[in-house]
C-alpha cells in the first residue's frame, strides 16, 4: 500500500497534525485515486490559532506598514521560482490543466504585487481647517484576527484575494480551505512560512463545515471573507454578521453572455468554448448560457456544437489536454443527473457529454462538453447553476429582448457576470449600462476583474458590501477611525 501524504494545519508558526481523529481522503479526480489525507479541525484547533493570532496582533499592528509588505515581496518572488510545482499539485487535486493552473497561480500572484501597494492604498484623508483652528483626518487601523473560506475551484488564487490585503493591513490572517483541494494550500503555506512572517500571523487550519461554523461563532474573529457556493455564503454571511462579524461572502453563478449578429462569430465561439468549457466548466465566471440574437443564432449553433465535440479531454498534465476532469463522483452524477432533467423539460442535446470515458483513466469523473439547445428559460435547468461544462443556447430577436431575458430575476437570480459579443459600440454601451449584473465582459468570454479592481459579484451571487481585490480589499479588512484635534496656540508653551 503507498502512504498517501498527511496535510498539516500551520498555526503559530508551527506545523501540527490536526488533533481531530477525523480526516478525509483527498483525491486526484482524474483517477479517483487517494493522495493525501487531511484533518478536520475541531473548535479547539481553532481557538488555537486565533489565540496565536490574537498573541501576534499587538505587534504586528504596530509594525510600520512599509515593514508589513516586505514579506510579501519575498513572497511573490517565491510563488514565481515554485509556479511550476503548485501549478502540478494544484493539476493533481482540483483536475485542471497545468495551463490553467499557471494561469490561476498568477492571477493569485498579482494580488500579492497589488498588496504590496498597501503604503499607499491605505493612506487616509484629512482637512486642515475644517473650521478655524481645527484639523481633521481619517486614519485606517486593522481589525484584528480576521478569516477566510475558501471553495474548491481555485486553491491558487482564492486564498490570495484575501490574505496579502488582511496582513499588509496589520491583522492576523486565518486561512480555512476547501477540504476537497488542500495540498495546493499546503504548498502556499510553506513558501509563507519561508517569507518571514512573524509567527501567528498566517494561520491555515483545514477542516469542513464544523470547523467553519467554530470560525463564525469565535467571538475574537471580527471579519470573514468567504468564496463558494450561494446557498452556504447566504449561511455564512447571516450568522457571521448575527455574530457581529464584518462579512462579505460570495457565491455562485449562472453567467449569460449576448451574441450579436455584428460579432465576429468564429473568435466569439472560441472564446465562448473557452468560458464555458475551460477548467471543465467549474469557474464562477464560466458563460454556461448563451443567448444569440437574430442571425447569430444558425453559426454559432453550428460552431460551439463543433467546437465542444472536438475539445480533447483527459489528465491535465497530458500536454494535449484541454479539459480535465470534474472534481468529485458527486459532482459528475450531478451534472449529469441536470443535463438529463434539461432533456425532460425539452431542451435538446445538442452535443452529449455523458457516460464517456478516457483511455487510461478509467475511474476518473468525465463529463465531456455538453450543449443544451433550445432551452426553455422558464424551465429548471435555465436558473440552476450547473458548476461542469454544460453551456445552454437561447434565442432573442432584438438586444432588447436579450437584456429583459438575462435580466429577468425569475430566470436567474445570480449577476455575477454578463458577456457580449458585438462590433456595435453603442449596443456595447446599452448592454453595459443595463445588463444586471456586477462584472460586465464586451468582447470578453471571462470578464475576471484584475487585481487592481473589486471582484464585483451582484445579487445573489454576493452578500456583503465590500469586494474582495484591490482598494475594497484595503476597506474590508480596516475601520476608519476619524480624528478632529484643535491646538490652541495660547495653550502652548512658545520657544
Ligand atoms: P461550497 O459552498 O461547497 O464550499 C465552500 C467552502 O464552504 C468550503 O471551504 C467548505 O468547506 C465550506 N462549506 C461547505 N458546506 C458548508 C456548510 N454546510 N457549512 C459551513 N461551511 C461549509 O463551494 P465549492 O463547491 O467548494 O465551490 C464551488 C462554488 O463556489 C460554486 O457555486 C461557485 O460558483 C462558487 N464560486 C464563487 C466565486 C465567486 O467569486 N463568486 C468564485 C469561485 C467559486
């Protein structure tokens, strides 16, 4: 039998199995084979590492900031040197490909560099004489110990919307991540131990659910950031703020994009295979319905049916691939349970990507791109998130009647994203201004917000306030604190 690798919590500096009992398989879904194991963190590993956290704060907090950011440039620099191991070991847990899995480390890496910002990002405001003889400013003090939670879909990347901005602000960061991908996580952690951050002040503590609620309800956690699936972020959010927690929580997604006939067809079904197909559909930004307006509608029928055919699956590290696996057997029987329900409520299967398999990897959870045509938006499978790469075509006659289908809240209740494609720059400009949603793609299939902008999550795909990235990054994790002072010259001793 081959030992499988036992993952760690990092709590005060230290690595310590996890006191639990309890603990899970981690598995490669390409094989469905074990390759770690990890704990499941009580309340009590819990209460450990905000303790080491709240032992960390006094210090840390009085660290000038430009002393703050210093390992996270020691950081970057390593994420860079070790992008190619984390890359496989991210390949290896969560089924992507090694393309994607780079790309998604350096999407994570670009926080660390916007973070490094903090000097500035974090300065105040003040006026001089707000009335006479008085000044006034707004200065930025951390919080304390903060958390985060993180899902599967992005171990690389999610952790690190939260942890550079949560400590170049001065608090002390607790990392909670998804029990199905925690060796990416692990990885992470151990270049964070070698960047030179004082002990305590990046924690990881693994776990599932139990350990989430001990987060939300330890009374010294005064903020949580959360990514995953709506119906736990609206959990989330309501009992961290019952708790008196500043919270912002975001979930899931069902991400329409518009097809004009004026698109350039052939790029716009590339890039709508790549949204909707790439990372097997298990993005909250993958495009999983598309509504083709007019005479868009027969080639770009013809062309994503073609395209979603031919796209080569299999292992991620297998050079040629170009879609891996689902992440779990549950998550496979899912999707495939929904495309069924799709072919009840009447829509057609256009391209079918159930009960396939592929050579070598005969436990492995493959759902092939699938198409779903004709799809009634009244019907189930128009509103439910599929999370696997399943993409749904629709059909308007005018941008107007595109915008009031995506926009309706009884299709879909979600607005994490609207895409579309057009070479008209006033239709670009109506569906920018009227598409309901918090990140707009024209011309985009993956509309990610960079760094240096707020991830911008709407309705149900987001609770809160506060974005995760950039400047509201900066907000979340600092309370302003408002200081108006007079000195009188009479007062004063004159030299
Ligand atoms: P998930 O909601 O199942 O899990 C997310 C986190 O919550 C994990 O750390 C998990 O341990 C914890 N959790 C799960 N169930 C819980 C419960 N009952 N009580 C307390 N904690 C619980 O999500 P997932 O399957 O890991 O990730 C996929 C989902 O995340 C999709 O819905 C996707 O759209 C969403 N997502 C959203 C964004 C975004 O930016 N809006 C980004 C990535 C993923």
């Amino acid at each position: 039998m081959t030992q499988v690798q036992e993952l760690l919590n990092f709590v005060n500096g230290q690595w310590q199995s996890s006191g639990a009992g309890e603990a899970l398989d981690v598995l490669n879904p390409a094989t469905g084979g074990a390759i770690a194991t990890v704990g499941l963190s009580p309340a009590a590993e819990v209460d450990a590492a905000v303790q080491a956290g709240l032992g960390a704060y006094a210090d840390w907090r009085e660290t000038p900031v430009v002393d703050r950011v210093q390992p996270l440039f020691n950081l970057k620099m390593l994420l860079e040197e070790h992008l190619d191991d984390i890359g496989q070991t991210l390949t290896n847990e969560c089924g992507k490909t090694f393309v994607e899995s780079v790309g998604e480390l350096r999407r994570g890496i670009e926080n660390v560099e916007v973070a490094c910002g903090t000097p500035s990002l974090m300065q105040g405001w003040n006026n001089e004489d707000i009335a006479r003889g008085i000044d006034e400013h707004m200065i930025r003090q951390p919080l304390g110990v903060v958390a985060a939670i993180t899902p599967f879909n992005f171990p690389g990347m999610i952790p690190l919307w939260f942890l550079p901005y949560a400590v170049a602000t001065g608090n002390c960061f607790i990392l909670k991540p998804s029990e199905k991908v925690p060796m990416t996580t692990q990885k992470l952690f151990s270049l964070i131990e070698e960047a030179g951050f004082p002990p305590g002040v990046v924690q990881l503590v693994n776990g599932g659910a139990d350990t989430v609620n001990a987060i939300l309800d330890h009374p010294d956690i005064r903020a949580i950031s959360f990514v995953g699936s709506t119906a736990v972020a609206k959990y989330v959010y309501s009992r961290a703020t019952a708790n008196g927690k500043r919270a912002q929580c975001q979930g899931g997604a069902k991400n329409p994009v518009v097809i004009m006939p004026d698109a350039n067809i052939d790029s716009t079904t590339q890039m709508m295979g790549d949204s909707a197909f790439g990372c097997a559909g298990q993005r909250c930004l993958a495009v999983s319905v598309a509504v083709t307006v007019g005479e868009a509608k027969d080639p770009f029928t013809e062309g994503i049916a073609d395209l979603a055919a031919s796209r080569k699956v299999g292992y991620g590290m297998d050079e040629a691939t170009e879609m891996g696996p689902v992440i779990t057997s549950e998550s496979k029987a899912r999707i495939e349970g929904l495309i069924e329900d799709g072919a009840r409520e009447g829509a057609r299967v256009l391209v079918d990507g159930r009960q396939k398999s592929v050579s070598g990897y005969d436990d492995g959870y493959w759902v092939f791109p699938t198409v779903l045509d004709a799809v009634d938006p009244s019907s189930q499978i128009a509103r439910t998130e599929i999370f696997g790469p399943v993409l749904s075509l629709m059909h308007a006659d005018t941008i107007d009647d595109a915008i009031a289908l995506i926009n309706d809240r009884s299709v879909s209740a979600y607005g994490n994203m609207a895409c579309l494609f057009t070479s008209s720059g006033a239709t670009a400009r109506q569906f920018r201004h009227e598409a309901d949603a918090g990140n707009i793609g024209i011309n985009i299939g993956v509309a990610a917000p960079m760094a240096f902008f707020p991830f911008s999550g709407w309705n149900e795909s987001f609770f809160g306030d506060l974005h995760a990235q950039s400047r509201h990054g900066i907000e979340f994790y600092t309370q302003t604190k408002v200081v108006v002072e007079r000195w009188p010259q009479e007062w004063s001793r004159k030299f």
